[in-house]
C-alpha cells in the first residue's frame, strides 16, 4: 500500500512538473511568435545562430550518417545474404536512413552540441544576472536570445537531416558493394523500388519538429535557471533528459500521424 | 522619486514583510543591512526584475507593477542598474557591452562615431581609458575596471535614477575609495536619484544624503548620515562602528 501510494505521488508529482515546463514552453513559444511575427528579430543574430549550430555540427552529423548508413548496409547484408534477393538492401537502407536514422542521429548530435551549450550558456547567463542585465536595460530576452535560437534552429535541422540522409545513403551503397558486392545500379534500384517521395518530405517535417523541440527545451531550461555553478550544471542534465525523451516520444508519435 | 508602498517579496522564507520608503528625486539614500535581508530583492523589485507577493513600487508616480510591457521597457531605461558583478555580457568586448547601455533605437538610427563617442565619454567618467579597454573582452578585465564597465554602461543612456547593487563588493580599498568617488560624482553632476545598496558603511556614510537600514524585512532606520551615527538602536550601533559590531557579533557567537 505504501509502495503504491509512493508510486501515485511520485507519479503525480511528475505529472504537475511535465505541466509546469509544457506551460512554460508554451508561453514561451507564443512570445517568440509574437516577436518574429512583429518583425522585433534580429536577422543577424538568427543568421550567426544558424552559423553556430550548422556549420559547428556538420562534421559531426556526416559521421555519425556515414556510420549510420554503413552499419544499416553492414546488417542487412548480413541477414539478407542467400535468402532475399541483395537488391531490396537498397530499400531498407534508404527507408532506415530517411524515415529514421538521419532526423534521429541528427537530433541526438544537436541536443549534445547545441541544446547542451544553449541551456549553459542561458543558465550562465541567468545566474550571474546578464539576463537582469538585459532586461533592466530595456531589451527582452525572448527577443534578443530565445528567438534567434529557435529560428535557426527550425532553418538548420532540416538542412543538416536533409545532409545526413543523403550521405548516409551513399555509405549505406558502399558498404554494400563493399561488403556483399551489390552493385550501385542494383542498390539504386532497390531503393527506388519501395521509395515514396512523401518520405523524404516526412523526414524533412520530422527534422523540422525536432529543431523547434531542441532550441525550445534548451532555452526554457537555461532561462529558468537557479543556484549558482550547480544549478547550471543541473538544468543542463535536466535539459538534455527532457530534449532526449521529446525527441524519442515524437519520433514514436510520428509514423501514426505521417506513414498511415 | 521613488515609492516603495507595503512591499512583500517571500522565496520559501519571507525576505520583504512591508517596506515603505520614498526616494526623493536627485536624492542619494544608502541601503544597508546585514546579508540576506532583502537590500537585493528590494531593489530589484524597483525595475520589476522581481515581483513583489504584496505592494507596489512607483517610479514619479507611476506604478512599475501594472505597466503594460512595451511601457515597463520605457521605464527601464529611465533606471541604470549597476548589478553586484557588473553583469556584463562575457562574449561582447567593452565597446558592445556599453553600447548596449543606450536605448536600441537610438542604437540603430545614431551613426558608428556618435556612438563611439558617447561610449568613450562614458568610460572617461568612470575613469577607465577607453583606448585601453575599448576592445577587451569582460574576462581580460580586472574586478575593479569590470565594475566600472558597468557602471558606464548604466550612465551611457543618461538615465534619471541610479540604482547600485553592492557597487564596491569584493574591492580592495583603492578601488572602493574610485568606485565610492565615482557614485558621488555622478550623483552631483547628473543630479540622478541613487540608491546604493552596500556593506561599505563608511563609503555609505559618506556619499548619502540619508541612509536607511534593512533588518529582518523591515525598514530599522531611516534618516540622515549623521542621524544613523548617533543613533541609540542596538542595530544601528553594529552597524555605525566597528567595536559595537565586534560585540555584537560575539554575543552571537557565544549563543548556543
């Protein structure tokens, strides 16, 4: 009894934290909104946030892709070798890069880079009083610094995914002629056998999801920021758990809605 | 002027429980008290970087809690904020952190040498050269030039109320002694209404036209330098010299 009256608590307290940061994010993506639709934004800052989070990311993006692609390509030859014809490799390939594993990697290579580095850096700036600082100097920081984070973010992740997905396809192909000896003619043809355009468009909506979800959690977390080094150190935890689970929660919630 | 009407502010704790103050206009009033008694909170509450639980604070009259946004942003920038640590921005070099102190649409419109020029008038009057220290970045500066970058950042948009958050913390005593001059200086030449919150009671003794002292949440004492010199109060008497300070600080050391 008390096991199960711990768990509700635990469970109930869970749920009113979850409220408090969905409202939080709410209302913060209104302000941006309303911001960005008033023309208060400056392109300069979006301009060297998307810089910052895509030029600084690619390299790590086109390794984890190559090695996305290489290791689908690796294991589907494995399995496909002497009981499916080796072409439909092209197919699975191209459908695991594009549908999943080119947003998610990416997604996952932007919470430790750039989400990480958003929620210290606002979390620094908030607990050595810069955002007072701008605030008492009559400039508003969803303007000046949510704002900027979030529209890069919606402009970089679909062309970093879109980056990902292609260079992962053309590891996956090498390794397969690498490996099994499948030929790209053959690759190619697989993969257009079972290939729907609405997919690269689903990958890209996906991507697009995830670079609103990551600056979002990222700002929220670092603007409410307490407690010195330490609360710094723990939003960043928090915000990285937070854009984790959002990440793989969307990633579940979208092939009901988008492939059906 | 500024009013401060009844005003609560608890976190967890109570740390404001009523306080009622009025800074006359051009008038410089020193906040004194010992550490976590709300001298902080209470001057935050001026500008609605807090907000209060109870009360309100109005600046010439108008009320800082019920101002729309775009209105409470206007009124921001009649107030220059000297923060504890000098709050500048790490990543923007001396030149942007002060120019950041003038209000953003004269920012845009003012051409690159008029802006220059005021940022380095600026640095001038609070004694820095701005040859010097133009380019540097926050980190390449000592504590003391830091506190003073920011201080020029919150006189650059010429404002009509100063408010100091423990200006000469963690000083030594030369800087204290500029940093104390400096705040005198402005008051006198700018005519700004100041409020200085410190731990410096000489510097606070010297450079105000009055001195109130924050105790427990509530106003202990409010009156003139020498009024807070010959008071009778226990607390006061801590604070106005040091041998009633190290007694007191015995008596609550020998306390079980």
């Amino acid at each position: 009894m008390a096991l199960l009256q711990r768990l509700l608590r635990g469970l109930g307290r869970g749920a009113v934290v979850t409220a408090h940061h969905a409202g939080g994010i709410g209302i913060l993506l209104w302000r941006i909104a309303v911001a960005t639709l008033r023309g208060r934004v400056a392109l300069r800052d979006v301009v060297d946030q998307a810089v910052e989070m895509g030029v600084g990311s690619l390299p790590l993006v086109l390794v984890t892709s190559v090695l996305s692609g290489v290791v689908t390509s690796q294991q589907g030859g494995y399995q496909f070798t002497g009981s499916i014809p080796l072409y439909v490799l092209g197919s699975v390939v191209a459908s695991s890069v594009v549908l999943e594993l080119g947003p998610v990697m990416t997604a996952f290579v932007l919470i430790g880079r750039v989400g990480a580095r958003i929620t210290a850096e606002l979390g620094t700036m908030q607990v050595s009083e810069q955002i007072d600082a701008l605030l008492s100097l009559g400039r508003d920081p969803v303007r000046v610094l949510a704002a900027p984070r979030l529209l890069a973010g919606i402009l970089v992740t679909p062309l970093l995914v879109g980056i990902a997905n292609c260079v992962g396809l053309f590891a996956g192909m090498v390794a397969a002629r690498l490996d099994v000896g499948l030929g790209y003619e053959s690759f190619l043809y697989g993969a257009r056998l079972f290939w729907h355009n609405w997919d690269m468009f689903y990958s890209l909506l996906k991507a697009t999801a995830f670079g609103v979800i990551i600056p979002i959690i990222s700002t929220h977390m670092g603007l409410r920021t307490r407690g010195g080094a330490e609360g710094v150190g723990r939003a960043t935890t928090a915000s990285v758990v937070f854009m984790i689970i959002s990440v793989l929660v969307l990633d579940a919630l979208f092939p009901p809605l988008f492939l059906n | 002027m500024i009013e401060y009407e009844d005003v609560w502010k608890a976190f967890d704790v109570p740390v404001l429980t009523g306080v009622n103050l009025r800074v006359e206009t051009g008038e410089t009033l020193s906040m004194v008290g010992p550490s976590g008694t709300g001298k902080s909170v209470l001057l935050k509450t001026t500008i609605e970087l807090i907000t209060p639980d109870r009360g309100s604070v109005r600046i010439d009259g108008e009320t800082v809690g019920t101002a729309s946004p775009r209105r409470l942003q206007e009124m921001r920038r009649k107030v220059g904020y000297v923060f504890q640590y000098a709050a500048l921005f790490d990543s923007m070099n001396v030149f942007d952190n002060v120019s950041l102190g003038l209000p953003e649409q004269e920012l845009k419109t003012l051409p690159r040498s008029e802006v220059l020029r005021r940022v380095c008038q600026s640095l001038e009057e609070v004694n820095l050269d701005p040859a010097l220290v133009l380019t540097k970045l926050p980190a390449e500066l000592s504590g003391g030039m830091r506190k003073r970058v920011g201080l020029a950042r919150a006189i650059v948009g010429e404002p009509e109320i100063l408010l100091y958050d423990e200006p000469v913390t963690g000083l030594d005593p030369v800087n204290t002694a500029t940093v104390d001059r400096l705040i005198l200086d402005i008051a006198e030449h700018r005519n700004v209404t100041s409020i200085v919150v410190t731990h410096d009671i000489e510097g606070a003794l010297q450079l105000s036209d009055r001195v109130a002292l924050l105790d427990h949440g509530k106003l202990r004492f409010v009156g003139t330098p020498e009024e807070f010199r010959s008071s009778d109060d226990p607390v006061v008497r801590a604070f106005a010299d040091r041998e009633a300070a190290a007694a007191a600080a015995l008596k609550i050391m020998e306390e079980p």
